[in-house]
C-alpha cells in the first residue's frame, strides 16, 4: 500500500519523530489505494499527535488509519456468511 517511495522515506526518516514532524516533511506523498488516493497528511490528521520511536511505529500508524479507500468491498469477509439484508447478498437463485 506505501507506494511512490512512501514506504522508504519513512524507513529513512530520523526516529525519534512527531505525527507533525512526519506530515511536514513527507505529508505531500501520495499513497494509492484500491478505491482511489490519499495523502500522508490526510491519513495522519486522523491520529492523535504521537511519538513514533522507530519507522515501524510509523508505517502502522499510517496501515491503521487508511480510510475504507483501502478496503477492497466494504463489508465483504470472505469467512463470514453476509448478513441478511446487506446489499452485498447475491441474488437468490430458485432452482
């Protein structure tokens, strides 16, 4: 999901660093998702202001706060029966 470098620059960011540290310096990156894009910035707004000790705190902080543009079907669960009701049910087949 961290395409365009994204992944990288955080990798390379000096840790320790800031939730504000992180959106000024790379907050202009753009990360794409199934359903469209978002930047670094718009993802990390979502977060309370935090201190990320090393890039893998970074990099789950912004995999947590992707907004459903990152969910393939909203709703679907390939394990779970779907709920009655939901507009993602198939059809209903007689036979």
């Amino acid at each position: 999901m961290l395409l365009n470098g994204t992944g990288e620059v955080i990798d390379d960011y000096e840790y320790p660093a800031t939730t504000e540290e992180l959106i000024a310096e790379h907050g202009d990156r753009t990360l794409e998702l199934p359903n469209g894009t978002e930047t670094v910035e718009e993802v990390l707004e979502r977060l309370e202001s935090e201190t990320f000790d090393n890039p893998e705190d970074a990099r789950f902080a912004v995999y947590s706060a992707v907004s459903d543009k990152a969910v393939g079907r909203v709703g679907y669960s390939d394990r779970d029966p779907t709920p009655l009701g939901s507009p993602y049910s198939p059809d209903a087949v007689s036979f």
